[in-house]
C-alpha cells in the first residue's frame, strides 16, 4: 500500500495471512463476505454506484456497484485523457473470484423434532461439499432477513449467531460398523444439524404450556437482531463452521481454514486492488456469487451483470456503444479461482507432467475443451505479470481421463468476451469444511494481480 510518504508500505507475507483469517472469519455468509468488501472499499475512498439510480462517474474516480447483497464491481478509472484520443482509456483488468462457498442452506420452517425432545434444522446443500467434514464440530448460522419495516417498506439485515450452536453428530461406530468402508452419507437423514433440546416434560397435571419448536431459529435471530419475530418475513441463512482459520505446519507452510476457496483469491484481489494505481487501463475486481451452484443467476457470472457495469461506464462518461467493443478489445480478465495442488496420499489423481504443488507459486490452468479459458497468448501475459511481480507460477490440467471443475472465466466471457486466464492459488482438500491452503501464496497473489493492475 502506498504510505504517508509515498513509500511503498508493502504487507508481509505474515500481515497478510492474518488480514486474510480475519477477513474470513469476519464472513461465515456470502452477505457478509459483500458486506466487509464494502467497508474496506468505503475506507479507501470509493464511492458507491447503485444499479437503479443514474451515475455521474469521473475520470480517475474510484467506484464500487453490488447485486444482491452478494456480488459486487469495484472498478478505478484512469486519470482523464484529451477528448480527442477517441476513448478514455485503453481497455479494463479486470481480476474475477467468487464470494459463495459450499454450505447449507437452512429450508424454510426448519426446525424438526425428534424423541419428543431434539431440535434439528431441515437444511439442503448448497455446493457440492466433502460432506463428512461437517460433521462433530462446532457449526452456527449466518446470513440476511428481510425485515418490517415501521412505514411498511422492506429492510435487509445481516445476521451472524455468532456461538456454537449447532452441531451434526455422527453415529457411532459400534451402530454402523460400515462408517469405515466408504459409508454415503444422505443429506436428508444424515445432514441435519442438532440445535437443542425441548425442554423436559412434567407430570401431565402441572405441565407448564410447552414452547412451539416451531420458529425457535427466527425466535434467536430476530433476539440478536433485537426485533420482534414478526418482523422478519423471509431469509437466507446458511450454516457455517466455527473454526478460525490458522497458519500451521512446521514453518507456518499451510492455512487451515473454511472457504479459502474462493475468499483466498477474493483478498488477495481486494489487497492488490486496492494499493495499484491504475496505468492506462480501468481496473476492475469483479466477486461473483452463486459459483458453487454453476453461476446462473441474476448475480452470477453467468449474468448481465459485468457487462452492465462496463457498459454503464462508457455512457457515465459520454462515450458510445462503439467505444465500449473498442475497450473490450483490449481488455483482460485474471479468473481467479483456487487450484487443486498434488495429493501427497494421491500423486496419482494428478496429470502425469503438469503436477502443481502447494509453494510452487499460481498455478495457470489449462483444459482442452476450454472450461479454463487460459490459451498460449493469454497465458504468456499471465506468465509476464508473474516474472516483473517475481511470483513463480506453476500448470494444471485434469488427467485426461478425469472430468475436472469449472469456473468463472469462460462463464463469464461469454457475456463479455475479452480475453483471458483461469488462476488459482494451489490448495488441498478444496470443498472441505476446513481447507488446507498455501501460506506464501495469498502474498504471490497479491503481487501478481498488483502488477497486472499497474499496467
Ligand atoms: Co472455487
């Protein structure tokens, strides 16, 4: 970051891990991962750009636009060029990462009683999560209601139950000797996380009226909201997995930690984004929700909404439809997404030659059938911020004989289509509860996306 004297005032990697576990704990819901963006956003001077009203953008000026309370569009303009260059700059750099992680979603009316005396919430999946990892740990709940308000409008709130309320037990062994043996877990009998215990019956004569079980999870979250249960008419929640992220290893090597896919790159983009200051092109950091669930939403990738964006820019600004295909020509997207490193248990799930490991720097990833939309051009370019940044990189491809995940970016430019990378910082045990990560890449990251953003 640039410093009071104009020094550059660069985070270690150790400042930046810690910013990074604190960021995610300080986000158990894709609101809250939106809501902290803001703040950070906010604080560094940018101006927020709502969807519904007219903009009046300024050469130089420093914007942020969000959808749905779950994705947002941060972009820096350059300074002002003369009127007669035909176009205010040269194209966009855009860095693209997505907010969401696979989780539960909590159904409606959720609470399910059993024996009279459990309290369990109906929850579904959301993502395809190693679902095992969820389980004898401590879980809360996170995520937005829609509120009453006084004048009859609508109102959103953040919610966090931010205790250890909730956990979902396994059976034990000696009740289902087949755990050990590949045992499938069903997400309607298995997955359902405990939350209490009705309170005990009495004699039938003196028994005091029991509390409906219906309702006790919106009872607790209008209680932390400090607003009747009445006023809340709807919500999104989802459960979350207490834990804190750490460093560990024998020199701090590893993060363990939730949802560093994708809130690992989702920082490292927030870092770089905001101490690079622009060259010649916009620069663009684009969050996208719904990921995990293939990103066909009104706020995913796979939506109008970047190419909305970009669009309004060029008519804020005074410039033509002919201008923005202009810009888009000469613009670039770094879809950052985090990679799958070498198995140390199973080296042999990995492609033959191009075997990234964790410390081995960002890993391009390559597909040819193009769910990684990485080629020879956008790559090399790739590979040039890297080596000015001094940031290793390393490849990925799946085995050819493994279908492997998608992504963001050829989503995404099927909307706006500019040319572009698939990235990802090298990682274990993706879509677990708690992920094993890459201390030194989220600093790599942040070098690499800060380079790519001054040019
Ligand atoms: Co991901």
């Amino acid at each position: 970051m640039q410093g009071d004297g104009g020094i550059m005032d660069v985070k270690t990697e150790i400042e930046l891990n810690r910013g990074l576990l604190d960021f995610i704990q300080a986000s158990p819901s894709v609101f809250h991962v939106i809501d902290n963006l803001k703040k950070r956003l906010e604080e560094g001077g940018f101006a927020e750009c709502r969807e519904k009203d007219c903009w009046k953008l300024q050469p130089g000026g420093a914007y942020y636009v969000i959808r749905n309370d779950s994705s947002l569009i941060a972009f820096r303009l350059p300074a002002a060029r003369k009127p007669e260059e035909g176009c205010p700059f040269q194209g966009y750099h855009i860095v693209a990462a997505h907010s969401d992680s696979p989780t539960f979603k909590i159904k409606t009316r959720p609470e399910a009683v059993t024996e009279n005396r459990y309290v369990r919430l109906n929850v579904e999946a959301y993502g395809g999560m190693i679902l095992s990892t969820w389980l004898d740990r401590p879980l809360s709940v996170a995520g937005r209601v829609a509120v009453r308000r006084e004048d009859g409008g609508l109102d959103t709130r953040l919610v966090n139950l931010d205790q250890d309320l909730l956990v979902i037990p396994n059976l034990a062994v000696h009740m289902n000797r087949e755990i050990n043996n590949g045992y499938s877990y069903n997400l309607q009998t298995d997955m359902l996380p405990l939350m209490g215990l009705l309170p005990e019956k009495g004699p039938e004569s003196e028994e005091p009226a029991r509390p409906s079980p219906q309702g006790i999870l919106l009872r607790e979250v209008a209680r932390e909201l400090g607003i009747a249960p009445e006023d809340i008419l709807d919500s999104d929640l989802y459960l979350y997995v207490r834990e804190k992220g750490r460093v560990a290893g024998r020199r701090g090597e590893f993060l363990l930690s939730p949802r560093l896919d994708d809130l690992q790159c989702v920082y490292a983009g927030l870092e770089g984004f905001l101490s690079a200051v622009p060259g010649q092109y916009a620069n663009v950091l684009a969050v996208f929700d719904n990921e995990e669930v293939g990103s066909g939403t009104r706020q995913g990738a796979d939506s109008t909404f970047l190419e909305d964006v970009l669009l309004r820019v060029q008519d804020s600004l005074g410039y033509g439809p002919s201008v923005y295909r202009q810009l888009v020509a000469d613009s670039f997207l770094i879809s950052a997404d985090n990679a799958h490193a070498v198995h140390p248990a199973h080296p042999e799930k990995a492609d033959p030659t191009n075997r990234p490991v964790l410390g081995g720097g960002i890993v391009i990833k390559y597909h040819g059938g193009q769910k990684y939309t990485s080629d020879a051009l956008s790559a090399a370019r790739m590979r040039l911020w890297c080596e000015r940044a001094g940031v290793p990189c390393q490849t990925f491809a799946n085995r050819s004989d493994m279908m492997g995940g998608s992504t963001l970016g050829n989503i995404s430019t099927a909307h706006v289509s500019l040319r572009s990378v698939d990235i990802g910082l090298p990682q274990l045990a993706m879509h677990s509860a708690v992920e094993t990560g890459c201390g030194r890449a989220t600093a790599q990251a942040v070098a690499a996306f800060e380079q790519f953003w001054r040019e």
